[in-house]
C-alpha cells in the first residue's frame, strides 16, 4: 500500500485546509488502497477530522509539537525545530515509513531538507523545480526551473530539459514531449552567453525532443511541451502568470482559459531530481490544492518517475 507523509501544519489555513483535503482524497478514491500518514498537532486534527467517517485504516497521525512558520530562516529553523511537521516528515521519508512528503509550509524549508535529508539523485548536479502553464489548447506544459536555481550552467539547463520531458511523459502523459529553450529570438546563436552555451547541448542531447529556442509569446501557445531557462527568468514568468488570474478575478471576468490558471487545480510541484518524491504547495493551499498534491505524489509512485530519472542519470559504462 502507496503511504504518502502529509504535514498538517504547513500553510495560511492549516490545519483546517489540509483535513479538509484529505477528506476530499477519499471521498473521491474510495477504493484506492492508499495510506495517509498525517504529521502535526494531534488534536486539532483529531478534532477537525473528528465529523467524518475514514476508516482507521486509511490514515495515522504523527504527533509533533513545533511547526515551522513561514518568515522562519529554512537552515536555522530546521535544525532547532526537530520535532516541527516538515522535519519529522523528511525523517520518515528518508527512513522510508512513507514513501512521499507534502507540505505547504515554509518552501526554503522544504527545498533544504529535500536537498539535504533526502538528497540529489546520482548525476543530478542540481535538482529543479518546475510549474505547470496552462495553454490556450486546453492542453498544460512545463516550464522549468522556475526559482530554485537562479543562477546556472549550460550543464544544469540541459538536466533541467531531461528531468522536465520525463516528468512531462510520465505525469502529465505527453508522448516525446517537445522541449523549447526560453530566448529572445528562434534563431540559434540567440540570447545571453548562457542560452548560447546552453543551444548545443539540447540540439545533441538523445534524450530529449528538442525543437530549438522559444520566445516569452510561445509559452502559452502549444509549441513546446517542456520550456526551459534558468529560475530567475522562469520566477518571473511563474509570478506574472499568477497575476494574470488575480486580474482576471478582480475584473469579474469569467473566462474557460484564465480560470485554469488558478494554482489549486495543480496543486503544488515536485522537486525533480531528487531520490523520493517531495511535492512543495503555495502557501495559500486549500482544500483542492491538497487533493491534488495527494494525486500527484500518488502518480509519481505508481509510475516509478524517480527510478525512471535514475535511470537516465547513470553514466554511459553503466552495467546496472
């Protein structure tokens, strides 16, 4: 049975948020032979899951008496709070009592432990983060890094293009999914020294689909399926789409497409490349971003996606 850590006490509307997702899972898996272990403060969870029905069997509760709040130094707080719900989750995730971690609390947080208890997958150089962009096809993409890694390599550009295609063939179910290279222009030879460097390596790579570069116009559009720059252009763009649905609901303005930018339909984004599965929330996750944040931490499982990242990480003499 798939057992997925869960900290209850991460986000603006935790506890309550977070039950209220949990609750939704299984009503909507009734089926589903998945265990939730949920990590935070036991009785206000006890109380707040106390009005509806699951089974003792679907879910156990891991106490803890710190939480890590958001304005908290991620280093700092992790090593003095030890009994906080984001570090006792990366504990039984790395000791193996559950085989995924979710949070939505503190994101540097969760990026050091994920780096740190859980560790980078061998090769990875540098694990990534993407987001998902909805396109005007209905269909979604990938753009990554979108903020762990600010500064980086031609070397780190091409990983992030490998860990995107197969997140994007095995998550979100594309077939050889193309991978575009964010620029200021299509032609190759485009762009700052690092999206020069960066050209070669993806044109050579056989492991990915590459289709050349990509303008700021392409990323809502159906032309690559896999977008990549490095973190600091990729915040950008994650921010100003968010906005975009923040206008769009302010103006009272009811449209299929801008609706689907609304983060809670995705819940919240893996941290690629490292060797269990750990799914970072926004802050403001309700009931729905925690539903499925559960839904993906359950695919990544089923479809083995960290062995498979493994697999394309192992050098060419390589007899495993």
């Amino acid at each position: 049975m798939i057992n997925i850590g869960l900290d209850m006490m991460g986000g603006d509307y935790a506890p309550a948020e977070a039950v209220n997702g949990v609750v939704s899972f299984f009503n909507n898996h009734k089926n589903t032979p998945i265990h939730l272990t949920l990590i935070g403060d036991k009785g206000q969870i006890e109380a707040l899951l106390s009005s509806h029905q699951i089974s003792s069997e679907l879910i156990s509760i891991v106490p803890t008496t710190q939480v890590i709040e958001m304005h908290e130094h991620p280093t700092k707080a992790l090593k003095e709070k030890q009994d906080s719900s984001i570090a006792v989750g990366f504990h039984l995730l790395a000791t193996g009592k559950v085989d995924a971690f979710i949070s939505a609390g503190n994101t540097g947080a969760m990026m050091v432990g994920a780096l740190f208890s859980i560790k980078a997958i061998e090769g990875v150089i540098r694990p990534t983060i993407g987001a998902y962009i909805p396109r005007e096809d209905g269909s979604l993409g990938l753009l990554v890094d979108v903020g762990l890694n600010a500064d980086c390599k031609p070397e780190n550009l091409q990983q992030f293009a490998v860990l995107g295609s197969l997140f994007a063939e095995h998550i979100l179910n594309i077939n050889n999914p193309k991978v575009g290279l964010v620029n200021l222009g299509e032609e190759e030879g485009k762009g700052n020294l690092l999206a020069q460097a960066t050209y070669p390596l993806l044109k050579e790579n056989t492991r990915i689909n590459f289709i050349g570069n990509i303008e700021g116009r392409d990323i809502l559009i159906n032309k690559a399926d896999v977008m990549v720059c490095e973190g600091f252009t990729g915040n950008v763009v994650l921010k100003m789409a968010e906005s975009v649905y923040d206008i769009v609901k302010r103006r009272n303005i009811k449209d299929e497409h801008f609706d689907r930018f609304n983060f809670e339909a995705y819940g919240g984004v893996p941290v690629l490349g490292v060797s269990k599965p750990v799914i970072i929330g926004h802050g403001i996750s309700g009931e729905r971003a925690f539903r499925n944040m559960i839904n993906i931490a359950c695919k990544m499982i089923e479809t083995e996606l960290t062995s498979k990242i493994a697999g394309s990480f192992l050098p060419p003499d390589s007899n495993a």
